[in-house]
C-alpha cells in the first residue's frame, strides 16, 4: 500500500508502506476514502514541532472497513467510518464522561496503526473509537464530505463553542479565521449566537465566516483590532472562542474578553511558554480559561445527526482537493495559506 | 488621626495623617475598630510590587460609622460594618451580577480613603460596598474577630472553592497554607468536600488545616509533593485550589488536577509572566482555569450567617495580635512568617 511519509521539515513523500495488520481482537482495518491535511500537519512540516523521520502522517481518515478483529462489535466490514483524530477505548474513566482525548490507553495514529494519509490505517479499538455513517448515507460523495470534518476541525470548532459556554442570544468573538476558527462560527451559530464576531486577516476566510454565521468581521491586526472589538461590544465580550493557538492570539482573547468572562481555547498553545500569557489580566477580570485538545469522538452524532438533517454544513472549508499523490503539494498549500484546508481524496 | 504609612521597602510607620471627610453623599466615614494585615500586603512591603511612599496601607477595615452622606441608606452612624478590600458602587452592570471586583467605579484604599491600617476611613459608595453587623452581635469582641476574615480572607478561600466548583462529596486539593489556603479549607469543608488534601510546607499550618477540615495533609516540596497528592488522589483530583499566586504553585496545581479537572485561582499570579505557566499540560488534559481577584462583597451575607451561627469560624489564623503602634511589628513577623495573619486591635 501506499501512504504519505515525513522524510524531513518540508519534505512529504508518498511511498510503498507495509500494510496494517489486526493484531488485537479490538482493532479494525480500514481502507482509507477520504482524508485531510490538518494545520496541526503544519507544525512538524516547518520543523517546529518534532517528528521521526520516515513517520507516517495524517489523522483525519474515513473510509470503508475492511476487516474486524473478533471482538469489535459495532461495525463490520463494508461500513463506512469516520475515524477521529485521537484513538479512545470507549471504556475507561475518562471515555465513559466524554473526555476520549484523556483515554488511559494513549493509542494514536503513527507507527503500526499508520497515517490518516494513506491508503490503509488500523484503528485499535475499533468500537471506541470509529463512528459508522448510516448506509443510506454511505455511497453520497456529497454527504461524505460534509462528514470529513467530524475527524476533527468541525468537533474541535464547537468544543471551542461549548468551552466558550456560547448559548442562545450571546454574543460571541471567534479569534483565528483557519478551518477551526470558520467551524467555530458554524458552532456558535448552530448553539444560537446572536452576534458572533469573527477575527482573522483573510478577506476571503472572513467571507467564509460571513456565510457560516459571523454577523460582523474584524480584520484589523494588533491593537487596532482589540479595539474594534471592544467598540463592537462595548467593552469585551463574555465568550471568546480561541481557535489560533498562539500566545498573541491569547492574549487577544483575554483583552477582548468582558470581565466575568469565558474564554474556550482549542488551539494548541504554542509559544506561551516563551512569549508569556497575561495572566494577571485575566486575574483581575476573573475571566475563565477552558477548553484543550477536543474531545471530536464525543460530540460526532450530535454534529453528524444535523449534517446529516441537511442543517450544518463545514465542507466548504475544504478549498482545495488532491488525490493521494497530491498531499505533499497539498502541504505547500496549505503552509503557503493557498488553501484553508485540503481534502484528500483517494 | 494616626495611620500606618508606607515609607519604603520594610518600612511602615505610624504618623499623623488628615482626618477622611465626606465629600460625595455617598460617602461614609468609619472609625476603624479592627484591621489586618495581609499577605498581599508583603508584596509592597518586600518591595516586589511599586508603593507611593507616603501611601496610607491597609485594605481589611471593620469598624463603626461615624458619618454619612446624604444618599447612603443602608448604615447609619453607630453601626458596626465591615468594608471588604474592595469598593463597589453596587448598581454597575458587574456589581449586579455578584463581580464587585470589576466595579466600574475603579474606587479603591488609600489616596484620601485612606488605608485600612488607620483610625479612621473614608468609604465611597457606602451602600455598594459596607456589609452591617446585626446590632446584636456588635458588641462580642469574639463574634468581631471571627467576622473580620470576611474583608478579605475567608471571601477569598471561598472564592477558590466556589471557582474549583467544590461541592458535597468531592475530593479536593487546597495549595497553601497561608491565611487563604486555610480559608480555602474551611470553604471546602463547608461546601460538604469528602476529601480535603492540604498541601503546605509548614507544620504548625498544617496543623490549623487539620483544624479547619483537612483530611489529609502534604508537608514535601516539589516533584515529591506532586507525587504524594497524585498518589492520594488515583492520578489528580478534579477540584484544585491555587491559594498562593505563583508559576511555581500554579503549575503543581497543573500537576495534581485530573483531566476535565477545574483550578480555582486567587492567589495574585505574580511571576507568571517570566517564569511560564503549563498551559500545554493544561490543554492536554482538557483543565478549566477560574477565578481570579475574590469579589468578597458577594459572600459576605451567606458566610457572615454561618459565622454568626456557629458553623464557621475562621479566626484561629490570627495567630498574632497587635494594636496600632503595633502594625510595623506586625508586616515583621507576617515577612519573617512569624505570624499566619496579624489582626490590629485600634
């Protein structure tokens, strides 16, 4: 089979890999359909963050499964699954409240289970984690990618919603116009957000925006924008959803944030370790910071029912499409900003 | 009139100072009966925050109206009140909903209020920001020691129980074993916490915490003490609460709360700024940060109830008593942490 392989910063080959094996009674093998390049992908592909050479990447696949280990009860081969971004048990302390990020089993993508960015991946625990769109469903390429987003940009933009306590009649900011930011504005709309301000640099992103929801756009950078949002709402709002992760884009988050705040952050946190978070600012405003890596697996049939229902719609994030062959111009795509995200269609 | 004064780093000294005169109508002056000092009140006087020399100290009075402006209705002169640390309007949108700290007022001690640690203050927006004792109690100099904590201290701890959202039956982790972290001990204990795991580094503190509540308590520093609570607690705790105000205890709050965890925070987070906060373990385990500066006005009837009857009683951490002259020797033994908290009995 063959499959998307890290062979350096900037360097995405598609190369002959073996394939993957059930080798536990609760994993599952699945021929990948569809898949996505993520702007988490980004990170290990400007050499910021680090990744073994010759590592398989990707982490958003769906696709039709292609066989069972004996134990896996709720799906069989033919289904087609979405897979979401972090593998979970189903059955352990944290699974069993929502929290399938802090599964105790700490399985993911790589290595023998291989890359949402190739033609077979094998997802260990099959039933805790894979998520079977209905038959009737299954055979529309339409539906299918609606669905794609599942995997992780759609259920990270509405943990940032949910951690941003958004509900009906708020007001709402969404910092960061990438594919999390525009899927927190269909999340905040989709929750019933009066207003939800948009944030971000990208006139064409910020359209986007407009069409998922956003009443108003900001793009104004640094402190210009700060102050446009605090004009827009009359001193900050009380739910800011942080969808960059970044510590200048949370530090705006806590400047634009009324005090009593909340503030849901979904994006990782790079950099506020070294460039500083300002703390005492949301001491003083006691403003609430939650939110983390999302829990996609936990709010898939909530968000498929209503894609499904022909309500909620993300694909038009996906401004790009590649075949296999193309994921490593797809890379150059997106860490170009040529594309806001690239579906792969195998 | 005589006050405590500022004079420099380590230097407070008692002087002549003018008399506080009403001059808005919503003004009180309040002969103060009982003061203290705080912990924050090191920060200035070790020199790691800015003071005006000359700046009349203290933020924690309780004492006896002696004169009102024309509009305030709710005290008159002769009442016993306590003033909390901060002053609140009590009609902004903030002070409506409980957040009196965010008043838009921005009225605060010192200046011609004068300081807590004096004779006599000025309090603006008496209506807002005074709490009477029922004339019943006013003359039980012990009922008076245990309502003093409510200026500032027993608000506090209960700020981080409420923000670590403690409720009955929970297993809670308190840092600290200064005043706040003993308040934040009986906070938890009276919300119906099962567990109260007390982490200081003082025995004789530790001991008040046993006091006050503690079911268990951790004496070890560092990598030692986080190992200990997480021990204790299966792998972290799901309530945390920050009684200190630095990088280093904000982050073992990081480190002893359990994924889907909530840190309630009053400690001022200075150091944060240079010394990080581990906001990716954070992200990573999905924790809720909340709190910030206690909005002690809020909590001041409900506690000042159970106080009164004889449920709650946070005055054991007076540890040392002082009278006016007294004060300078107070800041000493609070700096050498001689004393818990010193209350100044005028």
């Amino acid at each position: 089979m063959r499959a998307a392989v890290f062979r350096g910063p900037g360097e995405i080959a598609i190369e002959e890999v073996p394939m993957p094996e059930i080798d536990s009674p609760t994993d599952a093998v699945i021929r990948v359909t569809h898949t996505a390049i993520c702007g988490s992908d980004l990170w290990f592909y400007r050499g910021q963050t680090d990744m073994t050479e010759g590592e398989r990447v990707g982490h958003e696949p769906m696709g039709i499964v292609e066989e069972v280990g004996e134990e896996v009860t709720s799906v069989k081969p033919g289904d087609t699954v979405i897979a979401p971004f972090a593998i979970s048990c189903g059955e352990c302390e944290f699974c069993r409240k929502g929290l399938y990020t802090s599964c105790v089993e700490e399985e993911s993508w790589g290595g023998e289970n291989g890359g949402g960015q190739g033609e077979y991946v094998k997802t260990p625990y099959a039933d805790g984690s894979l998520v079977k769109v209905p038959d009737e469903h299954a055979d529309d390429e339409g539906t299918l990618e609606k669905l794609l987003p599942l995997t992780d940009v759609l259920g990270t933009g509405h943990h940032a919603a949910v951690s941003a306590e958004v509900g009906p009649g708020d007001t709402v900011v969404v910092i960061g116009d990438g594919a999390v930011g525009l899927s927190g504005v269909l999340a905040a709309q989709r929750l019933g957000a009066e207003r939800i301000i948009a944030m971000g640099h990208h006139e064409d992103r910020l359209e986007i925006a407009e069409e998922f929801g956003a009443t108003e756009t900001v793009a104004e950078r640094g402190d210009a924008a700060i102050e446009r949002v605090q004009e827009l709402t009359n001193g900050g709002s009380n739910h800011v959803m942080e969808c960059v992760g970044a510590s200048a884009s949370m530090n705006t988050a806590i400047e634009v944030a009324r005090p009593d705040g909340t503030i849901g952050y979904v994006g990782v946190p790079y950099g506020v370790e070294t460039d500083g978070l300002d703390l005492l600012s949301m001491f003083r405003n006691n403003l609430t910071l939650q939110g983390g890596v999302a829990p996609v697996r936990d709010y898939a049939e909530e968000l498929m029912a209503d894609i499904l229902g022909g309500t909620l719609d993300p694909s038009p994030i996906f401004t790009k499409t590649v075949d296999l062959d193309g994921v490593p111009e797809g890379y150059e795509a997106m860490d170009q900003r040529d594309a806001i995200k690239v579906l792969v269609k195998m």
